[in-house]
C-alpha cells in the first residue's frame, strides 16, 4: 500500500510539471549602435578580449566624442576604478536581466538611479583605466554574463571588424529644401567639408530631402557664411550655405548626423 502511494505522489507531481506552463523568457531590448545618430563606427572584435563578446570602437580623433545609451533603462553604476580595468565606466539596467556597459570614458553625463532613453549622452569617448588609447569599451549582459551584442536585432560580427552606422536616438522628421548656387551645379562630397571627396553634383533649384545635420568646413554661399552641412543620402552632403531651409541655422526636428 505504501509503494502505491508513492508511486501515485510522483505520478501526480510529473503530471503537475507538465501541466504547468513554463515563464515566457523575456525579449531582449532592441539594443542600438551606443553613439548618436547617422555617426559611422569601426567596432572591433577578438577572441582575447575580457569579456570575450565586448566589442571597442574606434574613428578618427574619437577623443571626447559623446557616447550614448543603447537603449532604454536605468543608470545603475558610475563608477571610476582609476588607472586600472574599465576606469570611469557606466552601468545601463535595461530591465528582464540585460544590461549594458560603457567604458574607457573620459566624464560622465549621468548619475546613478536617473532614466535615460535611446540617444540620451551619458559620458564621452576616453582612455581610462586600462585603456591604451581612446577607445568606447562596450558590453551586453544577461543576468550578470556577456553575450554576443546584437544592434537592431542584427549579430555583430564574431571575430574581426566592421563599421556601424547609429540608428540611435534618430528622429522621423526630415527637412525638404531648395539648393540655390544661382546657376552653379553644388559639389556634393563624401562627408561634411571641402576638404572630402566629391561624389557628384546637385543642380540649382533641385529639391533635395535632408536626413540629418551636422558641423564641418565653413562655407561662404547664397544664404551668407554657416558650417553646417547637410546630408541627403548616404555619403552625401551638401554645404548648407547654398540651401534654402527656411530656417538660420540648424533645422528643428532635423537630427544631428
């Protein structure tokens, strides 16, 4: 009789383990490239690294350059562990588990405990700690142990390097304008300044969508002197000194590139 019963006892909890359904596993936040928008990156990966999966990124005279949080959450750490490991370094609780990790920065724009969304800077690119040179060192957690990064869903890629392009802290407007050379074909370059290769040409009075804005060479044209340049495809910009914005200056609700 006791072997009967106990035999029915496991029989009825293995029936109960079935039967109860298992916790859905929480999404993974949509992680972004951690800089601001329209910014290209080379992110670089190796198997020697500590953590195995942190990815560093570089560009030229990245020294100072803003770094922003990859997603939405709470900053949990600023720290600064001085001349060694991550020096001053930023702790983002995503929710769910995951979290991330911003290191080598030279300050901090954030304190322990306030919210911050895609786009919001939280320090600036620097050599801190270990660091051998200017660097952002960047890591995504889940409950407290690497993982591979994945920006917009998308693998990074696992071991070698590669240049991202930020999505982050984007807005959906765009600004249409009226380029006006007063008959001059406008040389469209590779990047904002004279000094960037010319990929082609824009012709006056050609109505031209700009994604995003951005700072350069300064420029003397129809609309007087400005160093704001405007990009209207990828790889391309114009100097915003031969475009009629409608606006002085930087146009509202135009991301910065």
């Amino acid at each position: 009789m006791r072997k009967r019963w106990i035999s029915l006892l496991v029989t009825g909890l293995l029936v109960g383990g079935v039967l109860t359904p298992a916790s859905p596993a929480l999404a993974a936040p949509t992680f972004k490239v951690p800089f601001p928008c329209g910014q290209s990156w080379s992110g670089q990966t190796r198997t020697g690294h500590s953590p195995a999966y942190a990815v560093d990124f570089n560009r030229t005279d990245d020294q100072g350059d803003p770094v922003v949080a990859s997603a939405p959450g709470t900053v949990d750490r600023v720290t600064d562990l001085g001349g060694t490991s991550y020096g001053k370094y930023v702790r983002i609780n995503h929710g769910g588990g995951y979290s991330t990790y911003y290191a080598h920065l030279s300050g901090f724009n954030v304190s322990v405990g306030q919210s911050v969304g895609y786009g919001k800077v939280i320090g600036w690119v620097g050599s801190t700690g270990g660091s051998t040179g200017p660097h952002l060192h960047y890591e995504q957690r889940l409950n407290g142990a690497d993982i591979q990064v994945r920006f917009n869903g998308t693998l990074a890629l696992y071991w070698g390097t590669k240049t991202y392009t930020s999505g982050n802290g984007c807005s959906s407007g765009s600004g249409n304008a009226t380029v006006d050379t007063s008959g001059t074909p406008l040389t469209v370059r590779s990047g904002p300044g004279t000094g960037y290769a010319s990929v082609g040409t824009v012709a006056d009075g050609t109505r031209v969508t700009i994604a995003c804005q951005t700072s350069g060479t300064t420029v003397t044209g129809t609309y007087g002197t400005s160093s704001i340049w405007d990009r209207i495809g990828s790889g391309r910009f114009i100097a915003d000194a031969y475009v009629y914005t409608g606006h002085d200056g930087y146009i509202p609700g135009v991301p910065r590139c």
